[in-house]
C-alpha cells in the first residue's frame, strides 16, 4: 500500500523483481518535477536507497548533472553505490560511483555519487552553488546525525538564495515527515508502507548481574535451534562483538553456521562477508552495532536477536570532552532492529528484556546535533559566513551552552577572533575534513616539519581501530606504519593528502616555526592542550589540565608516566579512563607550554591544624608542576582564606559571646516581620557573605584558634548601619522589666517568637500583656513556678488570670504553701519572695 500528498498513482501488483518503494516512485517524479523539495517515508527494505536515485536520474530538472545521495556511514554509501552499478550491469565508478572518507569510486562519466554526509559539507564549502549537481538525496535522515543536519540547513540556504532550480528529498524509515515538511516549506510528504512479513517477538529478560554477550550468545544458540534462517543480532558496540563472537565459536558446534561481525572499523573486506547472503546449505549470525538497523540489506535475515542496547556519543560541555555512552535502544530503533526478520518471509525476534519495559523505552534516539561537540558545526558555519545558528533552518536549533563551548574552544584554538569571525587559521582549519583540534595539530605540525606524524595522529584518533587498541600512541603509530591491510594503506594515503593540505594551510599563514620538529606528545598536546595530564603517583591516576581526574590500567607502561598528553577517555568525567595517551617529557612541556604557566604564592586552609598554610606553586592549569612551602603572608587574601575556612566549619562553631547571639537572632525577628527595612542575617547569608563582613575583621590572623569575641563584634558591628543600631533597642529590646523592677532578658530564638521566661508572682498586679515594638508584638510568657519549673504558656495574661489561674493556684499552694497564691493576681502586689516565717 501506498499513501500520497496530492500525487494519486494507480497500483500494481508487484513483479518478482520489484520492490515497495516501486509503487510510490510515479508519485514522487510528479513532486520533484512541480516543486522544488519532497519528504519520502518509506520502512527499511522497501527499497528507496536503490531505487529512487535511479528513477530520479533521467528526470527533465536533472539535465545532464549529478545526483547526491547521501548516507550516514561508509559501509551504507559503498554497498548502496554497488547494488545500483549492479542493477545497471555495470561497476562501481562508472554512472554509479561512491566518496568516503576511506575509499572512493568515481568516474568522469559519473552520474549518482553516493557520498557519506561529512563529505557533503565539504563539498558546499568548497562550491557554495552546487553548480554541476542537480538534486541532494538524504537518505536515511531519521538517524539525525549532526553533519546530516548541518548539510541540509547548509542545502536549504543554498536553495533560497542561489540554487532555486536544486531539488532536495529528505528520504527516511521513521521520520516524523510533517515536521521535515514544513522545515522544507510545506514540501510534499510520500509515504510507502512497505511490505513486510509479520514478526513473531518474543521477550526473555535480562540479568544486569551477568555480561551482556554472555546473555546474547545464549539467545543466540537459543535462537539457531529454534528456527532456520540466518541471524542478525545487535550489540552495542565492537567489544561486545569480539566477546560475543568468541563465546559463540566455542559453543556452537553446528559446522554449517559462519559467524560473521560488522561495525564500521572492519576492512571492507570482511564487511562485505557479513552483508553477503549465506553459502547454499549454510547459515549465518552476523554481530552488528546500529548500523545495520537501516542503512544496510543483510541477505537472508530472518531471525533477530536485539540486546536492546546501543552506543553512542555523548557531550559534556562543562569539561569539553565527548564521550562514549551505553543506552537503551529508542522504540524506533528496537522497532527497526524487529522488522529485518520480516524482510522476505515471516521471522521471529528475541529481545532482551521484558515486554512491559517496552513502553518505558524512548520514542526516538537523541538527535545528535542536542548532545554532541559543535565546534566543527561552528567552524563551518563560520566558513559559510554564519555566526549566529538561528539564522540557518535547523530541524532541532542547537543547544546555547554547547554553541557558546565551542566558540570558546574555536576562539583558543585560534580559528575565530573574539568576535566570531573566522581567521585566516580557522579558514585553513575548515579546509582539512577533520575535528578543529585534529586541523589545527595537522597545521601546526606541517610548520614544523611533523606534518606526516600528526597526520597519521589524526588518522588513529579520528578512525577507531586503526593501530590496534593500545593505549600508548607510538606502539599504535608504530602497528599502522607496519599495517599492511587495505585499511591501513587507505588511511596512509589519506593522511598524506591531509598532510598536504597541511603543508599548503602552514606555507599561507605568517611566521612559519622553525623550532625543532616535535615529538608525537607535543603534536598531541597542540590538539588537546586541556587534556595534559600528570600522574599522582600512585602508579595510575592522572590529574588532567581541565581539572578532572583519568587512570589508566597499573600495568600499561605508561602507567608510570610523570606526565601525558592524552587525546581519548571514557567512562565517568570525574575518573575517566585513558585510551589514548603520549609520554611527554618534562622539558619538552616546559618548552612547549612555558608561556602558559604560571608562578605564585597559593594560600589554602589546612583542616587538621586550623590554621592556614602557603606554598609556592608552578602551575599548567590545574596541573602543579612544582611546589615547596612558603610563609602565609597576612593581608586580605590570607582574611578571605580563613573566613571561607569558617565558614566551612560552621559559623556556629565561633566564640560568639551570649550578647552577640542575642544580637544576631534579634535582627533576625526584626528582618522577618520587616525585610525591606532589617537586614537578612540569617546563618546561611552569612556563610555566603563571609568573604564581605567577616574577612576585614581577620587581618593580621592565621589560625581559627586567634578569633576571639571582640574581633566577631566588630565584624558584627558592620553589618547593622547606625540608624538601625539605634532603633534596635526600641524595637526589640534585650530585656523586659517585670513589676517587681527584675529585668529579664527576652529571648529571641524560640521557635514561637520572642519569649519572656518569668515567675509568675512578679507579674502579678500587671492587668496588660506584656508587648515589645511599641506595643506590636505580644511577648510569649513562659510562667514559671518558685523553682523555676515551667508551669504554662500564654500570649494572653489577662485571659490566664481569669481562666486557668484557678487551677494553676490550687495546684500551686500545695506544692509551694509559704509562697502568696491570690484569689484575684491581677490586683494583688508582685513579689520575689515567699511570705514572712509566721504568717
């Protein structure tokens, strides 16, 4: 079935040889060809990467020009660019070819370039106008991937402003395609609904106390004696993969079933013996991340074993680091995972987790443009001449804190000035297809005569797996020098075009180095300055320059390393784990990074002597390169430092005289029933404050120890101004005069407002209550007995005479019989005494 915007096409019944996306095509050359964009919906299998470039080609829009289809990953662009050169019996390179960052196939006679979505960017920046290209296909676009919604917001201006004629189809399996319609000002939705078979799913849980491929390679063989078919099972990432396969190699025993991983590091090699159909009379599991949920055919598929996991990449810009992350499949993805089962006959799918924990999965993954490193985003709209994103058509604007982290790092980096506009270094930066770090290492390093090393650094920084897994670079520089797999001679080659255009940026930008050349750590460092690190002596853990902590394994040589120029962690930002690193040696540091440190007197609170302690420090960031003991030298710094340490401490715990804590919780009363005009004294201003009223009155001390009560009153004495000092003792007064002349002091902490402990014989006579503030604010009397035990409350004194005096006075002359009880206390004589021997 097929549903269209506008566009009615008669169905057909489908030929063997034709595909679900047939039946949607006629309706979508009837858009492309009246307007200029369209959104294609179609489910993985029905066909549109393969089909829909083709029927597109020999459109009357497309006159002679090229097609781009773009795919998020490389194994996606090649396989595409092979299945259409076949279907035309021809080879990749002729009318069909492919671009890769790791490969390419092009011809002059070619028509459809299948191209992977970084190369895209480059090339609008290189031909803002497209001018030899007549339509951009975007295929597989729900995965959001940041370089695809950078090049369609780059495709969209174009379109607006110079390519009216350039047609654009963002083509996806689940996309919401209301929302991409109106992004491509109300563009023509076509959906086709597939034709899959049904899936049979079936729910086995997980134990989070066991390893996840121990699980799946039992679900697995679960699964091989369950039904015939091949498998295809997602992990989360090539670890998984490696330990999943060689849990299954020793338990299958089947001689018939090949075992074949796919993630994106393999060589192509081995990535097309995974996506190939099995050998008649042969079977097939092949262990796969998330690229194959959409982007890829797998042959003869109808069994899907789902981990429910997948991995991706996540931003911290609080620290500038981008790492890997372990997370729950979104719905779409496990609903994507389930439907290759079904591709050509009914299949079944097992998934590792409960069915009622479906529901509480999310509905799609993050975009990667909300959660990833933009300062290659804004690199290269600094080269397209855009400062300000918002002013491109971005499907999901990109986060503010992560747009001003990466302005800032571009702005260290030297490739913008502090007002956005990119340098003539940040132009030569855009020009090399890599992370502005990795650029900006190539560069400098081709000043310097290492253009080939930092090269070949990027290579294995920005390719994962290539050199192997060591963490140590030049074990790893040493493994891709020797590598002899077309990988390797792929990513030579490539490194030594990037070394080119290093050479060439270097020979353009003024005052070209001629110091030394640099050893791989400092090329290193010139890409991830933030990143240095210096060993705690422990034998594995690492401070680095932005303050975070990193280890590496007690056992790595490099593990005992004073100092490291570390380029990729993982794991949590407070200790992460290095995987890549570089020995730097002390003086190369110094020679390096001279002009960056810094020398100077650190004063700190030491907390088991309470008193403040300095020493001398040279400092790389959060790196201490030396330090030794110094005196603390008194003045306003070495104030602030014990203040601060008071405050840490608990103000409570200074010897604040009983006069003083009256005073505090005094205003304290007042600022609550009068805020615009008493100042807030409460503890937690104070602590906050400390720096501002406490600090002045501690110059000249060192130590907790040396605060004494005078020197707390004159700090007390600045926070209350003269006029309210003056009415403080009319307003709440420290003491209250009781009838028989005793001055009590009112206190003015408890919990029900000011209270009065008193006797109540010497308030007898008194027919008012007591008040404060002129008479606002009733005083809480707490009456007591002769022995000064608590007889009762009351805010109320007349009403306590003529109510339950009656029964506090019988009460009272049996326990207390030589004291004066009265009928009528209201009229009888206050008294401190008991009444005379004989009366």
């Amino acid at each position: 079935m097929v549903r269209r915007a506008g566009y009615p096409v008669a169905m057909s019944a489908p030929s063997p040889s034709s595909l679900p996306i047939d039946d949607a095509l006629p309706a979508l050359t009837a858009a492309l060809r009246a307007g200029s964009s369209a959104v294609l919906v179609a489910p993985p299998g029905a066909g549109k990467t393969t089909r829909v470039p083709l029927a597109l080609l020999e459109e009357p829009w497309v006159a002679g020009r090229k097609i781009l289809v773009l795919e998020p990953r490389r194994i996606a662009a090649r396989a595409a660019a092979e299945r259409m050169a076949l279907s035309l019996g021809e080879k990749a390179g002729e009318r069909v070819g492919y671009r890769a960052r790791f490969g390419s196939k092009i011809g002059r006679h070619t028509r459809i370039e299948v191209i992977t979505e970084g190369i895209f960017t480059r090339m609008m920046l290189d031909d803002p106008e497209l001018s030899d290209v007549a339509g951009v296909l975007f295929d597989e676009f729900h995965e959001r991937s940041l370089d695809a919604d950078l090049g369609l917001a780059l495709a969209l201006d174009c379109q607006s402003a110079l390519r009216e004629d350039l047609r654009l189809l963002v083509m996806s399996a689940t996309l919401d395609g209301a929302r991409v319609a109106a992004l491509l000002n109300g563009a023509p939705v076509i959906e086709s609904l597939g034709r899959a078979y049904p899936v049979e799913t079936r729910y086995l849980g997980r134990d989070p106390r066991e390893p996840i491929e121990r699980q799946m390679a039992g679900a697995i063989q679960r699964a091989l004696a369950a039904a015939p078919g091949s498998i295809l099972a997602f992990l989360p990432g090539a670890a998984e993969i490696r330990r999943t396969e060689r849990a299954l190699r020793e338990g299958v025993r089947d001689p018939a079933v090949d075992i074949a991983p796919l993630y994106g590091a393999l060589p192509p090699a081995e990535q097309d013996r995974a996506i190939a159909p099995a050998a008649p009379g042969r079977r097939k599991v092949v262990l796969a991340t998330s690229i194959a949920e959409t982007s890829l055919t797998i042959e003869g598929v109808r069994l899907v074993v789902d981990s429910g996991l997948a991995r991706v990449p996540r931003f911290e810009p609080d620290v500038g680091l981008t790492r890997l992350e372990t997370v729950r499949v979104s719905r779409a993805g496990a609903d994507q995972r389930r439907g290759r089962a079904g591709r050509t006959e009914p299949g079944l799918c097992w998934r590792l987790w409960s069915e009622p924990e479906t529901a509480s999965l999310p509905a799609f993954a993050t975009p990667e443009i909300l959660a990833a490193d933009l300062s290659r985003l804004m690199l290269d709209l600094a080269m397209w001449g855009v400062r300000d994103p918002a002013t491109l058509s971005f499907l999901d604007p990109p986060p503010a804190a992560a747009v001003s982290e990466a302005k800032a790092l571009l702005v260290a980096l030297g490739a913008l000035d502090t007002d956005g506009q990119v340098s003539e270094r940040g132009r030569a930066m855009g020009r090399l297809p890599l992370e502005p770090r990795l650029a900006r290492m190539v560069i400098d390093g081709a000043r310097r005569g290492a253009g080939e090393v930092a090269a070949l650094i990027a290579a294995i920084v920005s390719e994962r797996g290539l050199g192997g897994d060591a963490p140590d670079l030049l074990h790893r520089l040493d493994d891709l020098r020797r590598d002899r797999s077309r990988r390797a001679d792929e990513a030579r080659r490539l490194a030594g075009r990037w070394a080119e255009e290093g050479e060439r940026a270097a020979g353009r930008l003024p005052g070209r180095a001629g110091a030394d050349m640099p050893s791989p750590a400092v090329l290193l460092a010139l890409a991830f300055p933030d990143r240095l690190a210096r060993g705690r002596g422990d034998g594995s853990r690492f401070v680095l320059a932005n303050g975070r902590g990193a280890r590496l394994d007690p056992t790595s040589p490099l593990a005992r390393a004073r100092f490291l120029s570390v380029a990729e962690l993982t794991g949590t930002a407070d200790e992460a784990r290095i995987l890549l690193a570089a020995e730097l040696d002390e003086a190369e540091l110094e020679a390096e990074f001279g002009m960056a440190i810094t020398e100077g007197t650190e004063t700190g609170f030491d907390a088991a002597s309470g008193a403040l302690r300095a020493r001398r420090v040279r400092r790389l960031g959060s790196l201490v390169l030396a330090e030794r003991t110094a005196p603390v030298t008194v003045g306003p710094e070495a104030a602030r430092a014990l203040a601060d340490a008071a405050a840490a401490r608990g103000l409570e715990r200074l010897p604040w005289s009983d006069p003083q804590r009256q005073l505090l919780d005094r205003v304290r009363f007042l600022h609550a029933s009068a805020p615009g005009i008493w100042p807030d004294l409460s503890a937690g201003t104070l602590t906050a404050t400390v720096e501002a009223w406490l600090a002045p009155a501690l110059e000249g001390l060192t130590a907790l120890g040396q605060i004494d009560a005078d020197r707390l009153g004159r700090a007390l004495a600045g926070l209350l101004p003269w006029e309210l000092a003056r009415r403080l003792e009319e307003d709440a007064p420290t003491h209250f005069e009781v009838p028989t002349g005793s001055r009590l002091p009112i206190d003015y902490a408890s919990e029900g407002g000011p209270t009065l402990a008193v006797r109540v014989q010497e308030l007898f006579g008194l027919t008012t209550h007591p008040a404060i503030a002129g008479g606002r604010v009733p005083l809480t009397l707490a009456l007591l007995s002769p022995a000064h035990r608590p007889i009762q409350l009351t805010r109320n004194l007349p009403a306590f005479w003529s109510g339950s005096w009656r029964d506090v006075r019988a009460d009272m002359r049996g326990r207390y019989p030589r004291h004066p009880w009265p009928e009528d206390p209201a009229a009888a004589e206050p008294t401190r005494r008991a009444k005379p021997r004989g009366s």
